[in-house]
C-alpha cells in the first residue's frame, strides 16, 4: 500500500524489460497518477505489462509548470509514481527538480530502486570501482565543453559519461586532446540490449575508431582517472636527523643512517649527518 501524498521515485527498464521488478510494476499499478519523461514511452511499458494509470509529462521544458501541478495534487493527498524514459529519475534528468521542491516542502519521498546506466557500465568496464565520479553529459557549448574537461583532467577517480551517438566523435576527440590518448577507456554501448558491447581500449584507439566507423546505440563511457602525483613529505633538518637517529638503532654508521635519512627526507647527507655529531 502506497503512502497518500507521496512521490514515489521508480527505476525502469534500461533496455531490456525483465529487468522490470515487481515493486516497480506494483507502484505503477497503486499511483494514483505517474509523472512520466516521455508519455508515448511510458506507455510502451505500461501496454506491456498490462498496467493502465493517468500520466502527465513532465520533462526539461516544462518542469517549472508541470511541477507546480504535480506539487498540488501531491499536496491534495495523491500518489505520483516519477518515471523517466529509462533507468534511474532525477540522475542526471529533470526529476531532479521534483525531487528537490518535494524535500523543500517535506512531501514524503521514496524510491523503488531499478536499473542504471551509471552502475552497470562501471560494474563491467574493468577499471577502479572504488572511487569514481558521475559526469552526466558534456554541454553541446563548446566552451562549457571545454571547461568541464579541464576541470576534471587531474581527477584521480574513475570517471562516467553520458554521451549520444551524434556527439561520440566530438567527445572522443575532446577526451585524447584534454586527458591524453593513453588513458584506459570503457565504451559501453546499449546496455541490457540485443547488441549490447564493452570495448576495453584507450581514449586515442577509441577516437581514431570511431572517425572511421559510424556511432550507433547510446553510450556510457567510463574513463580511467589521472595517475596521483608523487608527494613528498616536507621534513625538516631536525626531524631528518631523528630519523637518522631511528637508524642508528638498526646498527648502521652514522654515515649510513645520514645517507638513508636524505634519500627518505630529500634533504642532504651532509646537513644531517652535522647534527648527529
């Protein structure tokens, strides 16, 4: 049973519809209304399982006005189910917005977790999964462009991308000139589909592919992070020397322990070895 005046934020199919669960379809079934992305889409889904439920389109272009309405019938007690095309609402999509003016006006928000690209294609790229970043799609404005990619060129976590078949050259491009053409890459490509595919290369075999080869499908590329640059710890000359000192102990020279200090400390053997004296 639902709970009355709550949004319900409801994960579907990314492209194959056995990945439907049965909560996901319960919720459609119990929403008094669902707020979809794309209604013709939904109702794809809907047809498909059988499920007949009042829709209203709310995507990026009418979110302000279409939000206020979903807000209203939430306030008046009813159940809105928030659905996107495919995968995941409010990730890197307009229901974030909802999502947001619920919390702001304490409606009860829940979610009915499904599939999504961002961690299926990082499940199966091969590279760190410990630590990554969600980049979403790169703005078509050149200079945003350019500027997201920059910001992010020393970014040592594994990265994930959104991109359209259309902009894959442009961004395969931007990738090999801002990141360098030897970073691992991932390219994932129709995720759960029939001709499903991860290709394990780097971003400078992945560009020069694909200005020979037509992009097809949608794509999720994950990107292998920046190298960590070395540090060195700063030491200073009285603390190489009681490092000198902790060698000491081990039995070797003063000479030998000043030589181990400067190669730890970077400081020189010389310095170090005044202060032990």
């Amino acid at each position: 049973m639902l709970e009355k005046g709550a949004l319900y934020v409801v994960g579907t199919p990314i492209g194959n519809l056995g990945d439907f669960s049965p909560r996901a379809r319960e919720t459609l079934e119990e929403a008094d209304f669902i707020a979809a992305e794309d209604t013709r889409v939904t109702l794809k889904l809907l047809s498909r399982f059988g499920i007949k439920k009042s829709m209203v389109s709310y995507f990026e272009h009418n979110k302000e006005e279409r939000g206020e309405l979903i807000l209203g019938r939430l306030r008046a007690g009813e159940t809105c189910a928030l659905v996107s095309d495919a995968g995941m609402p409010a990730i890197s999509d307009p229901g974030e917005a909802l999502v947001a003016s619920c919390a702001a006006e304490n409606i009860p928000v829940y979610v009915v977790p499904g599939p999504t690209a961002v961690i299926s294609a990082l499940a199966v790229s091969g590279l760190p999964t410990g630590r990554f970043t969600f980049e979403g799609f790169l703005s078509m404005n050149k200079r945003s462009r350019r500027e997201h990619l920059l910001s992010v060129s020393q970014e040592t976590r594994t990265m994930v991308f959104y991109e359209a078949p259309h902009k894959l050259r442009r961004t395969l491009n931007d990738f090999e000139s801002v990141f360098g053409g030897e970073r691992r890459l991932a390219v994932v490509r129709e995720l759960t589909k029939i001709h499903e595919e991860v290709w394990r290369t780097t971003l400078r075999e992945a560009a020069a592919h694909y200005r020979q080869h037509e992009p097809k499908g949608e794509f999720v590329l994950v990107v292998e992070g920046a190298k960590p640059k070395e540090t060195r710890e700063e030491y200073t000359l009285e603390e190489a020397a009681e490092l000198a000192r902790d060698f000491l102990q081990d039995g070797v020279s003063a000479s030998e322990a000043a030589r181990e200090a400067a190669k730890v400390s970077g400081l020189k053997k010389g310095d170090i070895y005044r202060l032990l004296g």
